[in-house]
C-alpha cells in the first residue's frame, strides 16, 4: 500500500516541522563543490563541547575544515553483553588504528511489545556511545529499523511478525511501528552528535540493503519518510545507506529529502571471496550505476560493509566443518591487504570492517543462517583476543592517522612494473605532490619487481595472493621519502626528533630512501640495519624481523631535526603504538596493548596489557623524564634513540587455573508430556486468521506461535479429544528456523522426534524450514484405542462427557525467525505447528499452546523460551535444587524429552588479570542431543552434539563472576534415536592478559 503525499506527512507527524525547523542550512549542510587542502586530520574526536562540522567532497569527510579518512570496526553492543566490556574492545580498536565503530542497533534487543523500550543495563545505548567518545572513536550509528546482521527476523522485535502492515513499505501500520522505534532510538543518539559536542556520533545509516522496491513508489515514500523522521528527531548528521551489492541504489536524487541537498551519502557493501581478483570498485572500476563509488561522484567512495570475515551456518558448510578458525585462515591478513588496499586505491575513504568484533549471538538472538558463535573470523576474536589478521589494519590505521596525503587522492599515469603480472595503482596528492603505489600480486608465488616509470630501480617484493601500499615524495617530518620498498606506517614529531615507521613481512630485505642536500650522520642504533650516502640520497636498508625493532638515526645533513627511522616486521608493528596527547604525540614498544597515556608533569602514565614478559620503550614530548604503567613507577635510563628505556621488563601474565565442573544435580524436564498434566492456564489457540505470511492449511485453527505471543525459544502445545476413533497415525505439519525440531507424546507414550535437515551449501540461507512428521502409533496405544471403543460399544456409552479423554503433547523447538532480507514479509512465516491431522479418524481437537513466560526484566526478551525449566526458573542461579537427584557426567540415556542438569563452581582468577573463559562440550557425534547452555541464569547458546560444528562457548567476564560464585545449567533435549549426554563439560582459558579494564557484574 503507498501513502498518499497527505497521509504521509500526517503520519511523519512532528517529523515534517522538526525538519523545516532545521532546514538545509545546519552546520552540517555540505557543499559538493567545496574543497579542503591537505592538511593534519581532525585531532582525536570526544564529547568536547564544543559546536563541529561535518561535510564532504568527492575525496572524503571534512570534518571542521580539515579531511578525514574514515578507518572504522564494526561490533554489535548486543552481541557482547557485558557493558564493561565494550570499554575494552573499543579501547582495543581504538590502539590498533581504528578512528571509528560502527554499531547496529537491534529493534528486537530493546523492545518486548509494542510501545516498550528498554535501554537500560546491558541494553544501554547510551552509554555504548558515551564510551565509544571517551575512547577516541567517531560512531557510525545504523539503527535500522531493519539490521540484518545475521539476527532474527534482520532485527526486526518478535511481536512485529504478528502485526498487521506491509514491511519495509510506506504501509500505515508498519509506519507507525517504524516511528516508535526511531522515536525511541533517536532520543538517545541526538544527545550524543559530533555536531553539538555532546558525542561523537558522525554518520547515521536508515534502513540496510534495501533493494526490493528501489524503482517503486512504496519504496520512495519509505525512505522519505525514514529520512524527514531522523531530521525531525534531531539528527543533524550526513545520513546514508548501504546498497547490497553495489546496484547503484539510493544515491543522492533518488528519492525525496525534503528539499535538503548535499547531506546523504552514496554507501555500499561488499563481501568478495578470497580467491577472487579484488574488483575496482572506484577510480579504477567500469564506473557507471554498478561501479560502486562511481554511482556517485559528488560523494566520497563509502563502503559502510566490508567483508573482515563471514558467518558460518549451522552444520558448518561454508568451512567445511571447521568452523571459523577457517574463516580467519581464507580471509587472513594478506586477503585484507589485497582487497583493503585496493579499495584505498579506488579512492574509497570510508571504510567500514565488518566485523572487527564478531561476538556473541547468545539466547534466541541468532538468524536462522547461523549458530551461537558470531566470531566472524573477525581480526578480533570471540573472546576479545587480538589476532594476526590485526596487521593490516594496524599499520593502515596509523598510516592514516599520521600521513594526511592520503585523505585526497588521485588517479595517476599508470605506471608498469616490469613484471608485468604485478598489478600497480598510482595516485597522487594534488596538493602535496605525494604518489603513492599500491601493488598487488594475485598469483601463487612472491612476485619482485623494479618500477622504472616510478623510478624505482631496486626490486619490491610482493608475496604470493597479497599487496602493498610504498610512497614517492612524501614529506616525513621535516625530510622527504624518495621512494620506500616497504609500506610507511607512523610519521610523527616526539621531543626533538622526527619519527618514521617502515613495516612489511618478516624477512624482507626493506630499502627506504630519503632526500638528504648534505652527507648525512647515520647512527646504526641496532645491528641489522646498513646505509649508503648517493648523490643527494640516503639508502637505508634494514631485513625486517631478524631483531624485532631496527632503528637508525640520521642526522648532520643541514636539517636541524634529527630523523629517527624504525623498520618493524608484522607481529613488531603490532607492538608499537602512537599516541596523541595534548603536550604532543607519543610512540610506545613493547606490550601487547596501550590502552590510554596521559602526561602529568614529567611523568607519562601508560594503561594497558602484557602476555609475555616484555620490554618498553616510550618516545615523548620533551621535558618527559619518568614512566608509570599500570599505575607502577618503572625504572628508565634514557636510549641512544632519544627513547625512555624500561631497565626490566614488564611482566607477563600469569594464566589462572580453572576449577573442574563437578557436582552435577539432574530434573527430568518434560511433565507437559504426561496426560494429566494441568494446562487450565495456557492459551486457547482457537484464532482463525493470522497475519502471517504463511496460509493457515484449511479446517485447521492458527496454531503459530508468534500470535499468541510467544516469539522466542520452545513452545509447547497440547492437544485434547474425546472419541472412539481408530486413530492409526498422527500427522504433525510444523515450520522453524534452521535445525528446528518436534517432538510428540500421545497419553504421555513417546511418538517421536522429527528434525530439519542439516543445510548444505546451497541452503545454508534458507530462513524457514517446513516437514510434516508423520508418527505412526505404537501398537500398544493402537491396542489401548480399540479396547476403549470396544468398551464403549458394548456399555453403549454414546455421550461425550464418558468417552475416554486423549491428550497429544508436541514440543517444538521453533529456532529463529527468517530475515526478510528481500522485503516479503518473510520474517512472518509461521514458527511452530501449522496444522495436525489423523489417519483412522478426525476427533475434535481443542489446542492449548504455551511458550516463554513473561519476559525477563535484566536478560530480556530473547533470553528464555518455553521450556519447563525456564518457566520455573530452573536457570536462575537463586533457584534452590536441593530435590535434584545427582549425576555424573559422562551421561548416557536413551529417552524422548528434557532433562536438567546444574552446578556451581568458583572462580578466583587475579583482579589485575583479564581472563576469558569458556565453556567446552565434546562427546560422540553420533548422539543425537542438543543443550541449552545457562551461566547465571544468561542463555549463552545452543550446542548441537550431532550438528556442530561450534563445541566452544565463550563465558563473557560480568556474566561470569571471575572471583566468585556461578551456576551453570544445561538443558538437554534428546530424541530417544541414540544415548545422549551431555558428555565431557569443562571449563578451558581462551586467552589471558595482565591488565584489562575494570568488570562490573551483570
């Protein structure tokens, strides 16, 4: 249904005055013609008070006068739900070059009904952006109303599939829904906009690859109104959206603003697989409506997603088992330098990761189209650790930060590299004379190769199915770069001498030549590094790796800065950190992670993480004479290369032990299943019509879940009758999600399980899963009907009220709602059973459906389901199981149904030590049994034996009481087929640090 123009307005509300109100004249209007020169980058965004900025160019951002390059991580808030540690994955992105976050906000996470809002404790949005400001990071806010992201039903709450109303349309109905939500959202993210000092809230995404209705007016009229509904909310930010796969869509002009010109940017995504060619997506590309940035050239090229991994389904296809251990190894660092740089190259300047921070899809948040676990193979890992794949990023990440050049380039004449099977991008600063060379290898060996139009005659060196990115004529510091053979990463000014940082593979022979009038000094500070003096030009060079950080100073040749050249191999790089302060920039070596630096006096105060025994090594403003870390004093004498220089190590961190899980209670969890269990207080599902997108079958009453309002995790329903009839089977016709399953019990005898196949490749998508189960009686049920019957002839009993009373149970664990991710309602398809019928006879049945209880008030909506136990708060930590039977585990039983299983244990790792611990299930796979898995009452997952492939579950500190007491729940759904568990259940460390960041509980 398309709004008319009246009912449209009429709808927007206070939208339409708010938006008049602030007009195209705001201070972030930004002219397309306007330009900015190369110049320093805005400093270190924060919530400072003060009035900003914000436009752009066909270059970049410009951000008060000056041009950013946009180096942005994705993480989800809700996927990690510990609000302590968000402070240190942002303070993670922060240290390793990102300038940016990018965060979705799930509808579905804070609103349990309509017209309730929650954004309190692990939900608190608010605060998620207050410390994304303190940490130094700009945000990049999409708040949907549709996320995708691999979430149920895209985002979109549970109560929202039972409603009336076309989504993703101009539809009324949806419109009004759409407009309690950004209502809800937008209150909290204008008090925290870059433009009014309050935050730093840069960019604000509407909708997410929205290409069902691009061409039709329904589509317009949407994202007019989601565009007039967040200016009249107060957004006053550049608004964009990210077009799926690159189609040209929703580009500026192509739907109504209000009037408002210069303030919506061209986004797309892009997710190439690893042994793809990287496509040109920008300067170098086709061009034209599917050329990616070239769809809109008055706009920065801007990619709000790009792949730094991939999700994984159910069954593990995409990785062939191997879950994403494999993901990282295909989408490695050398995959990111190849398509990142790429990107750089094709003008791109916005460029989102996602993910940087996978996390957790813990409770019933997951899509169909994945399990618990959303590491991503994400440069940081599930359980916060930083990996391998942070190289890339890094090194960019800081290039970016200390090297303005490249925040406007341009295509350059193209310059060959004498082999020919390297691939080079030029480009050059307009306004600084800077080129700079991305060089690309696609084949299966390293490649070397000289660059004769460049004017470079020594060979650069590109391993196999990677790149790199070398300088010509860039200014460091008061000297000029000549032309380097390894990617510059760092140029600061520290006290009185100019630094610059050269980073590449390990082994590689790197050359750096610098501009030098006068026969310089060189002072050779470590053994590997060698130099040459040549007509005008110094030659360094330096094998990288050999002895971690190499250093050389030069100095003498008529520039009265002395210039300190570092050469650092990949796992070197990630060990040195620039920082800015207001006194000036600093560069720390040595530990694993600096999270904050401050300068008091004379005194620099580092924060931050070691692993390993490590040295440091600190390069400051002039006047700094003493060190603390930690909050410690740490002895220095002060090195040849100017640095403060640590005379002992820092030390490592001493890897807590972990007790063994021991103690085991167990309650079988299924007295639905028995005939005379009281149902008085379940829910009549008598309806007979839905607003579901599935049909309701003819004769039968709407059994779906959702309208009755349960909309996440089990249902169970039951089934009344009273008759003679020859019942011979019973057939059950149910929808779910991916590996959703149903089991049946007829007067409390098992009939059987039925189970969603495992998806393979080509459906590893599929949102929704439909069977019908057809469940033959057992003989003995069969022999009790006919005694009944013959009972009843015989006493000619023909009155209802004395014929024999028959109950059909039926559990159906209905997993997750389809995404709807082409716009056909498709995340109102039915979950649960969808019509029940019987051979041998047709007795009136009279259904009563139960679910989740109320939702939980902390946890929230999508934490329980409608087991028994959770109904009953068997997964509370409060509840007392002093009835429990104990076992012992190795379990193995053969039955049909639910069983619990609870411990305690305590934990006592050291307040200084960050721990990440989780959960490890492993038994025969043969056995087919899944788990529900609860820490302190939190659903942290599912693991399913038979399935896989995920066998570990991260325990997220908070949640998990490190020094304290914690109860684990588990429960068990088994089929009857084979025995089931659980099988071998312990805790295991997944990483530890010395430092960390302060934990409140949860």
């Amino acid at each position: 249904m398309e709004l008319s123009r009246r009912t449209f307005h009429a709808l927007a509300g206070t939208a339409a005055l708010g938006f008049a109100l602030t007009g195209s004249g705001s201070p972030t209007s930004a002219n397309p013609a306007r330009t900015a020169p190369t110049g320093p980058p805005p400093p270190v965004p924060s919530a400072d008070g003060r009035p900003h900025e914000i436009g752009f160019d066909h270059h970049s951002l410009i951000v008060d006068g000056r041009r950013l390059v946009l180096w942005s991580g994705e993480m989800h808030p809700f996927r990690l739900p510990s609000p302590s540690l968000w402070r240190d994955v942002l303070e993670k992105m922060r240290a390793h070059g990102y300038n940016a976050v990018s965060v979705y906000v799930a509808w579905n996470h804070h609103s349990p009904a309509p017209g309730r809002y929650d954004f309190t404790g692990v939900r608190d949005l608010d605060l998620f952006l207050r410390t994304a400001a303190e940490t130094g990071l700009y945000v990049i806010l999409r708040p949907g109303p549709y996320i995708n992201a691999e979430v149920d039903a895209g985002g979109f709450p549970g109560w929202l599939t039972a409603t009336e109303g076309r989504a993703r349309t101009s539809d009324p109905t949806y419109l009004r829904y759409v407009d309690e939500w950004l209502t809800a959202v937008n209150a909290i993210a204008a008090k925290r906009l870059f433009t009014r000092g309050t935050g730093t809230v840069l960019l604000y995404q509407i909708e997410n690859e929205y290409d069902a209705h691009v061409d039709e007016p329904s589509g317009r009229a949407y994202m007019s109104y989601l565009y007039e509904k967040v200016r009249a909310d107060g957004i006053d930010v550049p608004l964009f959206h990210n077009d799926k796969g690159r189609d040209g869509a929703w580009t500026p002009g192509s739907f109504g603003t209000g009037g408002e010109k210069g303030r919506w940017l061209y986004g797309f995504d892009g997710y190439p697989e690893p042994d793809r060619v990287p496509p040109d997506w920008g300067a170098f590309g086709t061009g034209g409506k599917k050329g990616g940035a070239t769809a809109s050239p008055r706009t920065p090229g801007f990619v709000p997603e790009f792949g730094g991994g991939w999700f994984d389904p159910w069954g593990g296809s995409w990785f062939d088992g191997k879950g994403y251990a494999e993901a990282r190894r295909t989408r490695d660092a050398a995959y990111e330098r190849r398509f990142y740089l790429t990107n750089l190259a094709n003008g791109i300047t916005l460029h989102n990761v996602y993910m940087t921070y996978g996390g957790t899809s813990w409770g019933w948040l997951p899509a169909p189209a994945v399990y618990t676990s959303y590491d991503y193979g994400a440069a940081f890992d599930e359980a916060r650790n930083a990996t391998p794949k942070l190289a890339p990023m890094h090194q960019i990440g800081q290039l970016l930060r200390s090297v303005p050049d490249l925040a406007k380039l341009r295509r350059a004449k193209a310059v060959r590299a004498t082999d020919a099977r390297m691939k080079v991008y030029h480009l050059t600063n307009p306004d600084t004379g800077a080129h700079f060379y991305v060089l690309r290898n696609d084949t299966g060996e390293a490649l070397s190769s000289t660059l004769p139009d460049a004017g470079i005659d020594e060979p650069v060196t590109v391993p196999a199915r990677d790149a790199k990115l070398i300088a010509a004529g860039l200014k460091l510091g008061k000297r000029t770069l000549v032309h380097s053979t390894v990617q510059p990463m760092v140029s600061l000014t520290a006290g009185r001498q100019d630094i610059a940082v050269f980073a590449g593979r390990r082994g590689e022979m790197a050359q750096v030549v610098l501009e030098c009038a006068d026969e310089p000094t060189p002072m050779r500070l470590d053994a590997e590094p060698a130099w040459a003096y040549n007509l005008g030009k110094l030659f360094i060079t330096a094998p990288l790796g050999a002895g971690g950080l190499s250093r050389v100073r030069v100095e003498g040749d008529g520039v009265d800065t002395p210039m300190l050249v570092l050469f650092a191999d990949d796992a070197t790089a990630l060990r040195l950190w620039p920082r800015e302060t207001p006194s000036g920039p600093l560069l720390v070596y040595g530990p694993a992670l600096l999270r904050s630096a401050e300068l008091r006096g004379s005194a620099v105060h580092l924060t931050g993480d070691t692993i390993g025994q490590t040295g440091l090594e600190v390069w400051g403003p002039r006047g700094i004479t003493h060190v603390t870390w930690n909050g410690r004093p740490v002895a220095t004498r002060i090195s040849a290369s100017g640095s403060l220089l640590a005379l002992r190590p820092l030390p490592g961190v001493v890897r807590p032990a972990l007790p063994a899980l021991e103690g085991w209670r167990r309650r079988a969890g299924n007295p639905e299943s028995e005939p005379d269990f009281d149902d008085s207080d379940w829910t009549t599902a008598d309806k007979e019509t839905t607003f579901s997108s599935t049909p309701v079958p003819d004769g039968q009453p709407v059994l779906f879940a959702d309208d009755y309002g349960f909309h996440y995790g089990d249902v169970w329903y039951r089934g009344e009758w009273s008759g003679d009839d020859d019942i011979a089977s019973v057939s059950l016709a149910y929808s779910t999600g991916t590996q959703g399953l149903l089991m049946a019990w007829l007067d409390g005898e098992p009939l059987g399980t039925h189970r969603m196949p495992v998806p393979d490749r080509d459906r590893a998508r599929q949102g929704t899963w439909t069977a019908k189960a057809d469940f033959d009686l057992p003989e003995k049920l069969r022999e009790k009907f006919r005694e009944e019957r013959e009972k009843e002839q015989e006493q000619g009993r023909e009155q209802d009220g004395k014929r024999e009373r028959h109950v059909l149970s039926v559990l159906v664990r209905r997993m997750q709602h389809d995404m709807d991710g082409e716009a056909r309602d498709t995340h109102k398809a039915a979950r649960g059973l969808t019509a029940v019928t019987f051979e041998g006879g047709s007795p009136e049945v009279t259904w009563r459906i139960q679910g989740a209880a109320m939702p939980d008030p902390v946890r929230g909506p999508m934490n329980n389901g409608g087991l028994h136990g959770e109904r009953e708060g068997w997964h509370l930590p409060e509840y007392d199981d002093g009835d429990w039977k104990d076992a012992e585990l190795p379990r193995s039983e053969r039955r049909q149904g639910v069983a619990w299983y609870r411990t305690d244990f305590r934990l006592d790792v050291d307040p200084g030590v960050d721990a990440s611990v989780g959960l490890v299930l492993d038994d025969d796979p043969g056995r087919a049994y899944r788990v529900q898995i609860f820490l302190n009452g939190w659903n942290m997952g599912q693991y399913i034996n038979d399935v896989g492939p995920q066998h570990t579950f991260v325990l997220p500190n908070g949640i998990l009481r490190t020094r304290g007491a914690n109860t684990l729940a588990l429960a068990v759904l088994s089929d009857g087929t084979t025995p089931s568990g659980p099988g071998d259940v312990r805790l295991t460390l997944l990483g530890a640090a010395a430092g960390g960041v302060p934990v409140e509980p949860v």
